[in-house]
C-alpha cells in the first residue's frame, strides 16, 4: 500500500522537523524513499541478473531499484542453507509491466533466495508485476519460479493482469531428464503477505496437476516425462482474487505442505470447464488446510481431489455454487486418510461438504457448522468405507445456529461449546487465534465479544480478513504429521520446456465434481516454458493419465531417488 509520509508518527518539536515539512509540501515534493543500502544493487535499466556474473555470495543482499521495467529475470542466485541471499527492492516500488512477454518477474536456476517486496515501508507490496500477454500461442504469468530453482521465498509481491497465472512455482519436465520426477525435488517453497489478483488463469500455480505423463517430443521421438516432486509448501497470508480460473490449486507436494490464513474470492471468471475451483488440492498432496477464507465461485470452494492424508480445519467457505467442500479419491488406491474439523460452510448450491470415493482411507467430519445448502448439508457416498461424521450442526438458514463468516458473537448460539471431542487430532485454537474450550465451538470460530475481531472489509487487500491477521497455528496431531505419499493420475495437454526452463501459461485441468465415482483422469490444457522473447516449446497433449509408467514403476523412483 502506497502511504503518504505525512501519516507517518512525525515529531514536529523542531526546526529540523518543521523545515522537513515545508520541503514535503512543496509542489512535486516525493518523500525521501528508503535507500538502497545492500552489497550489490541492481539499476531499473536491467531486465537480467545473474547472480554468479555479479559476485553474489551466501548471505549477501541485493538491492533492486525502484521504477518502472518491462521484465526481470533472477538467475543463477546460490545461496546457503541458513545463509540465504537476500534481493528486495529499495528507493520506491519496482513496477514490472509488459504486454508481449510471457512472464514478469522470475526466479530461475536459483537455491536459498529470499525475494522480498518490504524493502520501501512506503508501500505494502515493493514488488508490482503486470505480464498482460494472451494467448493464442503463449501467455504471460506474474511470478515464476522454475527452471530448477529451490529453497525460494517470495513475500509481498502483487501480480495482476496476467495472462495466465499470477505465480507459479514448478519446473516443467525436459528431455535431458534434469527436472523429472525421480531426478529433481523442489524444496521449502513459501509464498507470503502477497496479492494476485485479476488474472487470465489461476492466482497460484504451485506444482504441476498430477504425476501423469504427458508425451514430449525429444530428439525427434514422442516420449512420456513425469513432472517434479515438492517437498515443503508454506502458503500464507495470501490474497488470490479475481481470478478467471482457479484462486489457488496445489499438485504433486507430498511432504510437508501447509496452506493457512488465504484469502480466496471471486474466482472462475472466466467459466472455462474444470477450471473453476476455490482451492484445488490434488496430485496425492498431503496438506494441512486451515483458517482460509474462500468467499464466491461458481462451483466448489475447497476441492480435495485425489490427495494423500491430509487435514481441513479453521476454514470459512461461502457462497459457492456448487460444493463447499469436496472430497473424491480420483479412482487413486492411496488409503488416503482425510480429516474435516470446524469449518464453517455457508450459502452453497449444492452439498455443503461431499465425501465420494470407495478408496479413501479411515477419515472423519467433526464439529463442522453448515448452513443454507440446496442439496444437503453433508454428503457421504455409499462407497465410502469409513467416513463418520458427528458433532457437526446445521440449518436451512445460519443465524439460527449462530454461523456467520466474521466470527461468532453470540454467547447463547448453538454452535457455542456444542462440539465433540476430535477421534485423533486437537485443534487447540480458533481460525483467529482464539483458544478452543474445553467444551469447543462448533465451526470455525470459538466464540469472541463483538469488536474482538475483524472481518472481510472489502476487496482492498490491505483491509485484512480475520484470515490474515493473526500468526499461523497448526493442530497438534495426536498420530503424528499428516504427511504423506503416492502417486496421482494423469496431466494431459499442451506445453513444453525452452532452453531456459522457466515455466509459463498454461494449465492442466480438472475434472468435474458430479457426484459418486466421478474420480476420472485430469484434461485441460498445458504447462509452457519461455525464452527471453517468451516463446515457447510445445509439447503433445492426450497422453493417458499414467502413459507407460505404471504405480509401482514411480513408487520405485522414489524410492531410488530418496536412497541416493
């Protein structure tokens, strides 16, 4: 947020600070911006960066400046473990703006990199980043984070008016095998206090749809690639809105993967098939999923398709037209043990949580509030095998329980101390930070005095939902982490990988959520990869869900994999 110096804490009891004043209120008087104090600056007349050729070392800073760029591209940044290198911007906001390239800002090549928009208190978000171009060959994304790059933190960054996605993180599999399942990891991903919004895809991106193969031509000859592994996801503080595909989805990030206090409104715009989802988790991600705000859409808001063991808890969800929340194993043997504690799921078109799938593991629904749903309140298919669900309340309208998306302010509400004790995890706290009972309160909130808490106050991003303004707490899980592995059907379309590896527009897609055994293979479109001009290679769509590598075959790669 751009903030005018004048609402700063100034002392005006002296001379220095009163001639200060006179000089601000001056006609085209800026105030001073924060000075590029770092071991290595970087002028707004460069658009490439190599981190080796500037003699960056572990630990080190780098400053960007302030101004206007069509592009920049971060390469070749080695840090260390512990001993990160630290790039942020300096005197003013770096506005990365283009209409013809297919990305804005990248981070490419890169280990231990902490890329940081806080370095002018000026303004909220340091880095601005717009990569307008459309299609039909390629389009532009805001943040990409590929081309082999790990260990890289991204933190107050705005990205919009993006052809396709606002951020991503992944790099697309290659010929030579150096970013295929098996041969790469992605470490330590986090992405925090930013804002994509207004994009022609999703708002994130992070990790490729599933572990299916897709067919690319090498050397002449059409041959199945397996995308990367993630093992360290934290998500947080986010805003993802006005999105024309999904506001975030989630592949292939078995380990270790947290996604917690995001703002997601507004999203499917566009009303491209399958690409309409709140939230999408899939690709045999294990995940704890907690106190998000996921506010309109026109199908599902939390979409659990064809995960590992993975828990949902904390999370507001309202006014999705199809399901709040909707679980399926996507046909994928996994014994997937899925967890649904105190959520608070209102004003949906269709079930308000849904459950569908003969192969999922032993999971459970507890102490969820659910209210105003058109089909049912809670829907557990008939081939599930073990899926209680108890302490849960609902009701055709919310106040008559209490439920409301800001919080809980009724003392005598139904919801208050109505919850039952979890089989086998405590959730200690409410979404906004507030400790549970003894006796909890059904749904996401515990119950707080009306001002205790600030709700949704509009689209301006730094007007923070309750999601966002308090410090993360995740469960304390009586059986241990909720991590996982697995593998996860297909990834079909189009796109490829250029020479530099940085991933670009496109997308896979997701299959529909229409009731009991719908757990089908994935279709949509495809990952690209560009060149400096943004051109990009192509790979062939239509590859089946697991080509010719079967389920054994990629448990055997990661079991190779992990023992080098």
């Amino acid at each position: 947020m751009e903030r005018h110096w004048l609402e700063r804490d100034v002392s005006l009891g002296s001379t220095a600070a009163l001639a200060a004043l006179a000089i601000a209120l001056l006609p085209g008087t800026a105030a001073a911006a924060t000075p590029c104090a770092c071991d290595h600056v970087v002028d707004n007349n460069l658009t490439v960066v190599n981190g080796g050729d500037l003699g960056v070392k572990p630990g080190e800073s780098v400053c960007i400046r302030g101004g206007p760029r069509p592009a920049l591209r971060l390469q070749n940044f080695q840090g260390a473990d512990g001993s990160p290198i630290e790039v942020h911007n300096c005197e003013g906001q770096v506005d990365i703006n283009n209409d013809d390239l297919g990305y804005g800002l990248t981070v490419d090549g890169s280990r231990y990199v902490h890329v940081s928009g806080a370095g002018d208190d000026e303004f909220e978000y340091g880095f601005k980043v717009r990569a307008a171009r459309k299609g039909p060959d390629y389009s532009g994304s805001g943040v990409l984070v590929g081309n082999l790059s790990s260990d890289v933190e991204v933190d107050h960054v705005e990205a919009y008016e993006t052809g396709f996605a606002g951020f991503i993180f992944k790099t697309d599999p290659v010929c030579d095998g150096s970013a295929n399942l098996g041969n790469f990891v992605m470490y330590n991903s986090k992405l925090h206090h930013s804002w994509a919004h207004d994009t022609g895809g999703e708002g994130l991106y992070f990790g490729s749809t599933g572990y299916g193969g897709r067919e690319y031509t090498c050397d002449g000859k059409k041959v199945l690639l397996y995308p990367h592994e993630h093992h360290g996801a934290d998500i947080h503080d986010n805003i993802f809105e006005r999105t024309d595909w999904d506001g975030a989805q989630i592949g292939v990030t078995p380990i270790d993967c947290h996604f917690y206090k995001n703002i997601i409104r507004d999203v499917g715009l566009a009303g491209e098939l399958y690409q309409q989802q709140g939230f999408q988790l899939g690709g045999a991600s294990a995940c704890e999923v907690h106190s998000n705000t996921l506010l309109r859409g026109p199908t599902n808001g939390l979409f659990i398709f064809g995960t590992g063991d993975t828990t949902i808890y904390n999370n507001v969800i309202s006014e999705f037209s199809d399901t709040g929340i909707y679980i399926n194993d996507q046909g994928l043997d996994l014994g997937a043990k899925i967890r649904v504690a105190h959520n608070t799921v209102l004003h949906t078109g269709g079930w308000g949580i849904a459950v569908f799938g003969d192969k999922l593991g032993s999971g459970w629904a507890y102490n969820n509030a659910v209210a105003d749903a058109a089909m049912d309140f809670i829907g557990i298919g008939g081939d599930v095998v073990d899926f209680p669900a108890m302490g849960n309340l609902t009701a055709d309208d919310p106040v008559t329980i209490g439920a409301e998306v800001e919080g809980l302010f009724d003392p005598d509400a139904p919801l208050r101390d109505a919850g039952l004790p979890l089989p086998d995890l405590m959730v200690t706290v409410d979404r906004n930070g507030v400790v549970r009972d003894a006796l909890a309160d059904v749904g996401a909130h515990e119950y707080e005095p009306v001002g205790d808490t600030q709700g949704e106050t509009g689209q301006n991003p730094t007007e923070s939902d309750t999601a966002s303004t308090t410090d993360a707490t995740s469960t304390t899980d009586a059986t241990g982490s909720t991590g996982g592995t697995g593998t996860s059907g297909g990834e079909t379309g189009s796109g490829g990988e250029s020479s530099t590896g940085s991933t670009g527009g496109g997308t896979e897609g997701s299959a529909g959520s229409t009731g009991p055994g719908d757990g089908s293979a994935t279709t949509g479109g495809g990952d690209e990869d560009l060149d400096d001009s943004g051109c990009s290679c192509t790979s062939d769509g239509g590859a089946p869900a697991w080509g010719a590598l079967s389920l054994p075959a990629l448990l055997l790669l990661r079991t190779r994999r992990r023992a080098g």
